[in-house]
C-alpha cells in the first residue's frame, strides 16, 4: 500500500465501474470501494421515484447527553488535508442523496430466506448479524474465511440496501449504539466499517439525540484507535480518517474535525 495517507483514502469511497466491468450484486463486497460501487448499481436499477413519509409520533423524545469532548489528535502526517475532507464530504452527500432517492424501491424488495434480521433490541443479534461469526466470536481465521465463501452468517451480511432501507431511524439508532459498544471494546475491522458507513449514509438530518451522541462517539472512538497506529500503511488508518471527516465535516461536530 502506498505511504500517503490521503491516496489511500479514495480506495473507500465510490468510484464509477468500466462499462466493461462486471458486478454481481449476489457478491460479498471484497473491499468498501466494492461495497459502495455495488449501492451505486442497486440505485441505479431503480426508477427515478420517491415519497417520503416520517410519523413524527414514532420519534423518541430527547434522552440523551451529548459530549462535546474532542477527539484525540492524529499523529504527524497520519491526517488528511482540508481538501481531501472537503472531496469525501462531497461524495458522501451524493451516496446519501442516492440512497434516499431508492429507499423505498428497495424496502419493497423481498429479502432472500437466509436473511433474517434481528429484532431491534437484540445487540446480540446485530453484532452476529452484521460482523459474522468469525469476528463475534473472535475466531479469524483467514483460510475459514476464505471457504465459507457467501456463508453470510459466518462473515456477516453486507449492508445492502435492500437490507438497510429496512431500517427506521430509531433501528439505524438502535444498530449503530450495539455496534459502537462492540467497537469500544474491539478493534476496526472492514464489515464494521462497511456498516458505520452504511449506517451514517441513512441517518436524517436533523439528527435525533441519540444518534447525535452516538456519531460523536464513532468519531472520538476511531481518533483513539488511529494513534494506535505504528505505521502510515496500516489498512484500518484510510478507514478511520474517513469516519472521522464524514461526522466531523458532514454533520457539522466541527470541534471533532482534522485541521491539517
């Protein structure tokens, strides 16, 4: 992997596909680039429809404390610039735009009979559900892995939007605090990241309360596993910077922003 920092980080973020590029949406994302190439094909299969409905009686009222605690700074040159922030920030906007733009199409979608969702308290059941068994349980295993091929039960189910349009924004709450509590305790690992990503893409705007502090608490969090970090060509940094720059510069928590 290269040494800078702000090349790796594009390897996150939707790219356009050849048109000689085949893409099977029955695959398992290798990669988040692939992840997000694939939500582009999904959107892209939709028509140009869309309704929105929210039933202001299913809003929870505010509970929450928010901490405006900062993040912790990133080690020399382990940042990405001003610019760099401001091109994600951008493109982000246009994942979320498409997304909404299909949520319906796709929530109408029947899911396939190995994809059973758990229900919305279940923690458990979502950690299962969106990292795998390999990583729940805490058995890597690179070559297991490798056999269990589309066993999503084993390496956890994609966020596909199919899955996520499924998702009210008291459930995408809901999902994002039980993956955050496996985070505070675990390391980053790609199908989390996969999910935050995922999971920021639905949040509405105005954020509710508890979604506000749960997003500042990715961003605190993955700011205390980058200075970690040994090395520029750790594989988790790209990832980690991106999560910080999409809560800092997207929904505004300016205070939690890389200023490099």
């Amino acid at each position: 992997m290269s040494s800078d920092a702000e090349e790796l980080m594009p390897r996150l973020l939707p790219v356009e596909a050849s048109d000689s590029e085949e893409l099977d949406l029955g695959e398992t994302p290798r990669n988040p680039q692939e992840y997000l190439r694939q939500v582009q094909r999904e959107a892209s299969l939709c028509p140009d429809v869309v309704v929105a409905k929210i039933d202001p009686k299913k809003l929870k009222k505010p509970t929450v404390n928010v901490s405006f605690t900062a993040c912790q700074a990133a080690p020399a040159g382990f940042s990405p610039s001003l610019k760099w922030q401001q091109k994600q920030v951008s493109n982000f906007s246009e994942i979320r735009q498409s997304v909404q733009k299909h949520r319906l199409q796709w929530k109408g979608k029947k899911l396939d009979d190995n994809v059973v969702m758990p229900k919305m308290e279940d923690e458990e059941g979502w950690k299962r559900f969106c990292l795998g068994e390999s990583v729940y349980l805490d058995s890597l295993d690179d070559k297991a892995d490798a056999d269990a091929g589309l066993n999503y039960v084993k390496i956890g189910f994609p966020p596909f939007l199919s899955i996520v349009s499924r998702l009210n924004q008291a459930t995408i709450s809901a999902v994002l605090e039980h993956l955050m509590n496996w985070f505070e305790e675990k390391s980053f690992v790609p199908q989390l990241g996969r999910w935050l990503y995922a999971l920021l893409a639905c949040l509405e705007k105005p954020l509710l309360p508890e979604a506000h502090s749960l997003i500042r608490q990715l961003a605190r969090r993955c700011g205390s596993v980058r200075v970690t970090l040994e090395t520029k060509e750790d594989d988790r940094l790209s990832a980690l910077n991106l999560l910080i720059c999409l809560v800092a510069r997207y929904f505004e928590q300016n205070d939690l922003a890389d200023n490099d």
